[in-house]
C-alpha cells in the first residue's frame, strides 16, 4: 500500500486544483492531434485529485480514466465533471497495484502525484505503468526535482526523499521524493523515446523555487 493517507486530509479540508497542467496541454495534446480519433484513445490520469486534469482530457475527447487513493478527491473530480457535461471513469485504488488490464492504455498521466513516495514504490508504480501502457503509448509526467526548496528542513526518509518540510512546495505532512537527472534516466530505461525539460519556478515572493522534471516516454 503506498497511498498517504494524509492526502485523504487535504482533501477533505478543501478543494484541489481546478485547471489543468500547462505543460499537460503544450507537450500531451500535439501527440493525439487527431481530434476525432481521441474518443478511441485511452488515457489514464493518476492521482487524479480533484479532476483538472482528467475534466480537461474528457472535455477534448479522450476515453478518460481517473484514480485516486483518497475518497474525497474523487468525489470532487466527479462533482467537477458532472458540473462541466463531462464523462471520465473514475476509482479509488492504490497506483502499486494498478486494477487495469495489460495494454490498456494509450497515453497515462502523473501531474506531481507519484512523487509522494519511496523509491522502492515509486519504481513498483512504474513497473504497473509500463504494464498497462500500451505499445506505442505515452507517459507524461510532473517529477518535483532536486532544486526545489525546503529539503533542507524536512526529515531524511531515505535518499533524496523527505518528509516534514517547512517550507518550499511541499505541503509539512507530506512525503516527497526530489528527482535527480539519474534517477529519472534510471525509472525510464528501455522506453523507445524519451525527453526531459527542466522547469523551475521562484515562489513565496521569490524565497523559494519549486523544480520539476518534464517527462515525456514512448513506450517500445
């Protein structure tokens, strides 16, 4: 099981997210450019939290699929779908063990949600991502790296994972993993394509910074 159940808090107490990823919009939708054959391509949005990301994907014509470990995020992304006129399959399920058959899915999407782990679980996530990815399929994914702020003064878990912090983009309660360049080229060897960008944003008034790995993989 590797689901924080603090999530389940910060869900509870508030609503998350109510737009989609910029860079889920400028480096997912020129893969799929054929707008009538979207209806025919699956694709799956892990932790998909209150639902911006899969609303956008329904809403531009996708078969889309949702999962969450916490309950409240889930009914927030079916409230915000039912809102909007849109249509996504939602569940509430464990990203270790993903309850979807091999192949299933033509593209799958972590917007900053993996990154909430051990290492030991984020590479059995990517294990069950792989699986399920169909050939030919794309992960896109938002990986917090190693120049965001705040590891400094929060608890050491393990390498490069942290708990605790006090300040920077990571929420005090909250377990996160901070990629390096390695790790990244580690999780996604074997794919057929690969290409990273580096994005770091200034926060707090320009106190702090948050950085992300931008992932995009074709699967062999």
């Amino acid at each position: 099981m590797a689901f924080d159940e603090h999530w389940e808090d910060v869900f509870r107490r508030r609503t998350w997210g109510r737009y989609p990823s910029e860079e889920l919009v400028r480096l997912l939708l020129p893969r799929f450019p054929d707008t009538e054959k979207r209806k025919n391509s699956r694709i799956l949005d892990l932790g998909c939290g209150g639902g911006a990301n899969a609303w956008f994907l329904a809403r531009e014509g996708f078969d889309t699929y949702g999962i969450d470990g916490s309950p409240s995020a889930i009914g927030q992304a079916e409230q915000l779908l039912g809102r909007e006129g849109c249509k996504a399959t939602l569940a509430i399920g464990d990203f270790v063990v993903l309850k979807y058959p091999d192949a299933s899915f033509d593209a799958i999407v972590d917007a900053n949600a993996i990154q909430h782990n051990t290492w030991a679980d984020i590479t059995r996530c990517h294990a069950e991502i792989r699986r399920v990815l169909k050939p030919g399929g794309y992960f896109f994914g938002m990986l917090l790296n190693d120049e965001s702020s705040g590891a400094d003064t929060a608890e050491i878990v393990e390498l490069n994972t942290y708990r605790g912090f006090k300040r920077g983009p990571v929420g005090a309660d909250l377990l996160a993993h901070l990629f390096t360049r390695v790790e990244v080229d580690r999780l996604f060897r074997g794919y057929e394509e690969l290409q990273v960008e580096r994005l770091v944003r200034t926060m707090n008034g320009g106190a702090d910074q948050a950085g992300h790995f931008i992932v995009v993989a074709k699967k062999a």
